[in-house]
C-alpha cells in the first residue's frame, strides 16, 4: 500500500509513503474527525490511498489571505 500526499489546491506532489503497515490511525489520520477525512482521504482502486494537503506555498497564501480560505475548492 502506498499512501500519496498531494496539495488540494495547487495539486502539487507533496510526496509518498509505502508501507505494508501504513493505516490512517498510525499516519495520525485519527486526529481529524470523519469527515475531514472523508474529504482529505481517498482509496483508489488498487488500495492506495490519496491525501489531500495544503502544500506550505498554499498554506501560507490562504494564512496572508483569508478571504481565500472559503475557497478550498478551487479546482474543483
Ligand atoms: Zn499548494
């Protein structure tokens, strides 16, 4: 299983973790509530997993912006 991190809102490549034991409770997926990680965490069909981020370029443009901050769906 490997688990891919991406920006949600520039859909940069943040990076990826393969593990056999990687699980959302030991990634600290565990901290956010269902539906944060209904909206962050996704399963393809070859059972990896896809997490949304925000990138740290993003991150600090909607933290200097904050009417950006409704915007979370910019590429949607
Ligand atoms: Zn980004």
């Amino acid at each position: 299983m490997v688990v891919y991190y991406r920006c949600r809102q520039c859909l940069k490549e943040m990076g990826k973790v393969s593990s056999a034991k990687a699980t959302q409770y030991n990634l600290g997926f565990d901290a956010l509530t269902e539906e944060e990680q209904a909206e962050m965490i996704s399963a393809d069909q070859d059972g990896h997993v896809h997490v949304e981020l925000l990138c740290e370029h993003c991150h600090q443009m909607t933290a200097n912006n904050p009417d950006l901050h409704a915007q979370t769906n910019w590429y949607h």
